[in-house]
C-alpha cells in the first residue's frame, strides 16, 4: 500500500505564520499583490505562496517583502505566541 503525502502534512508553522504576517500587512497598507511584486520583483503566483505558508522565500525576499511592508524582518519572522 502506498501512503500519498499531501502539502498540507508538511507545511512547517513559521511559513504559515510568515505568510499569515506577510498578508495581514499588506491588506492593512491597503496594497494588492501586484503592488507587492511592483515594489519587490516577486512574482504574484509566488507571493500567493507565500501567503498561503506553500513556500519558503529565501533570506533576500524576506528581506525585499519586509521593506515593501515597511517592517522589521524580525516582525515577519518572530515566533508565535503560543
């Protein structure tokens, strides 16, 4: 028997809760994701990714969306507070 593995058993918590951050942030600025990729070069079917914790952006886009978010990366990447 084969066990079929689905992206959602694998998804990790700090990419949900970064993706959570990353959208919580822009709707607040009142921005679309194409504004985002304006300000970044990310592309819109990434950063939908991201949003959704289906990605992990590298060192260089956590630092691009933070600054077009106009945040701390650290604000993006802390902990939960569970």
């Amino acid at each position: 028997m084969t066990t079929r593995l689905h992206l959602e058993d694998i998804i990790q918590p700090a990419a949900l809760a970064f993706g959570a951050r990353v959208k919580a942030r822009r709707k607040v600025l009142g921005l679309t994701q194409t504004d985002i990729y304006t300000r970044t070069g990310i592309g819109i079917g990434y950063l939908s990714s991201i949003e959704r914790g289906r990605a992990n952006p590298t060192l260089d886009m956590m630092i691009k969306l933070s600054a077009a978010l106009g945040l701390e990366i650290w604000d993006l990447l802390r902990p939960t507070d569970e």
